[in-house]
C-alpha cells in the first residue's frame, strides 16, 4: 500500500493478517505526472521484497473517481483528469492496481486495525494543513455516486469568511486544520492577545504558526489556552454537522493536530456536545484519537487492495 503525502510518498507491504513486513518512503514530487512515477518506483521497490505482493493499493489527495481518474488535486499542482490507476496498471504490468482517496484509505486502516476497528458507523477526520474525511458506515466505505464522498474540509461554515484554494469562501478548513490555528493565533497576536506564542515564534506575529500556540498552551500559558479553545469551537462545529448528518458511533481525529492531546480533544468533545442536536436525547458519541498515525493510510490502501474482487 503506498499513501501519497504532501511531503512523502510512504509505501508498506501487508500481510494478510495485517502485519507490515516492509516500508519505505520517498519525497514527494511537485508535479503530479512525475508522482506516478514515484509510486510505481516505491512499488518496484517495495515487490523487490516481497514479489509475491501484486495488489497494490494507492491512497492519493484529491477527489478521485470510480474508475481510478484523479479529477482535481490542487495539493499536488495536478492537472486534469489524471488517469492515475490507468498509468499505473501500464507501468506495473501483472499487479492489481487500488486507487482511492487518501482519506478514505487513512479511515479505512483505521477501521480495519486501529481506533476504529469493531464500529461499523463511524467518520474518521483528519486535521493537517487541510482537512481530509473518511466515512464508513454499515461497515462498508462510502464513496457516493461518483467516488467523491468525504471532501468535508471544504463544507462551507461561514460564506463570508477566507477565501479556499478550492475556490469558495470560508470552508470549514480554513478555521479547523493546522493552517486555520495558525490563522487564528495570528489574528490574536495582532490583536495582542497571544504574547507568549509571539514569543515563540521569534517575537514576529506573522511567523506565528500552529504549533507556537500548541506549545504554549502545553506551558500552561492562558491567552494560547484561549486560542486553543476558540480554535476547538470550529473543530466542534464541523462534527456537529456531521453527526446531525450521519449519526455515527464515533469520530476518529488524526493528523498532526491530535499529538496536542487533551489540549485539544478536551475542548473539541465538551463544546461539541452544546453544538450537536439533543444531546440530552442521543447515546454518546465518542471523540477518540486515531491509533496508527502515518501508517494509516498506506496501511488501509493495501488492505482494500488485498479485498479488491472479493
């Protein structure tokens, strides 16, 4: 299984039982065309230890459809219609090629060995520089019609708000992944209200970035708590939405935003129980961090491809 990552390809090879046997990770390309031949390459590689492993599952950024085409990918400059599996059928001749969204392959390793495993209804979240969602209910991904099901960082919660490189305004990423804290804390540091996350970033509130305001609230330091807190409110509100839309048993947070801990998961579950619809009247829904960090993803695209025909 290889997870395409903004920085790193990572690949793995699985067992059946689940154990990785092999792992191996390159850089990232800038171009998307040339990431094909980096994950063919790391495939290579990765069969060159293991040459009896020919389903090969891919889990790459972006919303791609039923028949393995990247259709739009702005993190990895991709131009249109990418027919990714197709290339790499071409370019890995006898393999069994799986290509799917990286979010849902990243729920999917969750749900097969990790914080989710044994829930059948159950939204993975992961908060980075954007924000990536996998669904899984009845036990089964939910891809939607066209295999674009879980783009949720880009549900509109305020129409006025910044501008999205997707092109709207005032997506829910823009306030609840890394790069939305880092936004926030430098809205408060302009403002004067974040005087010590200032001071971890060199003394320039413009080089304030999200993990200044983690570090900080780990110190104890109450105007990044506040940060941390109002920040906890967009992510909150976000999963109110969702449940009121799914009703899932759990939500699983990754990425890495979830290693601020109950710095963060604290906040997130008490204000999401004031945003979610009667509270008072429904089972709880847990708020749990994800268990198997950068392997996820790599580890929930071989598993798919290992069930692909089954």
């Amino acid at each position: 299984g290889v997870d395409v990552g903004g920085t790193k390809c990572l690949g793995v090879v699985l067992t059946a039982d689940g154990q990785i046997t092999a792992e191996h990770r390159v850089p990232t390309p800038k171009d998307a065309r040339d990431v094909v031949d980096a994950i063919a390459g790391l495939a290579n590689e990765l069969q060159g230890v293991a040459p009896a492993a020919t389903r090969i599952g891919v889990g790459a950024p972006g919303l791609i459809d039923v028949n393995g085409v990247l259709r739009f990918a702005p993190n990895l400059g991709a131009a249109a219609e990418l027919p990714l599996r197709a290339e790499l059928e071409h370019q890995l001749p006898g393999s069994t090629i799986v290509v799917e969204n990286d979010a849902n392959c990243a729920a999917w390793g969750e749900w097969v060995s990790g914080a989710a495993r044994g829930v059948d209804d159950v939204l993975m979240i992961t908060l980075g520089t954007g924000i990536g969602g996998g669904i899984i209910l009845g036990g089964s991904l939910f891809r939607g019609a066209n295999g674009f099901a879980g783009e949720i960082g880009h549900v509109v919660v305020d129409p006025n708000g910044p501008a999205c490189p997707c092109g709207q305004r005032g997506c829910w990423e823009r306030y609840a992944s890394g790069s939305g804290l880092g936004w926030l804390a430098r809205e408060a540091a302009v403002a004067g209200r974040a005087v010590r996350v200032v001071e971890l970033a060199g003394g320039d509130p413009e080089s304030v970035r999200g993990e200044h305001v983690t570090r900080a609230a780990a110190e104890g330091d109450a105007q990044a708590q506040a940060v941390m807190d109002r920040f906890a409110w967009w992510v909150a509100l976000g999963l109110a939405n969702l449940a009121n839309t799914f009703d899932p048993s759990r939500f699983v947070l990754g990425g890495g935003l979830v290693e601020a801990g109950a710095l963060l998961l604290e906040p997130v579950s008490r204000q999401f129980v004031e945003l979610v619809e009667a509270a008072a009247h429904r089972p709880p829904i847990e708020i749990v961090p994800a268990a198997l960090g950068e392997r996820a993803g790599a580890i929930g695209a071989a598993d798919l491809a290992r069930r692909a025909g089954s």
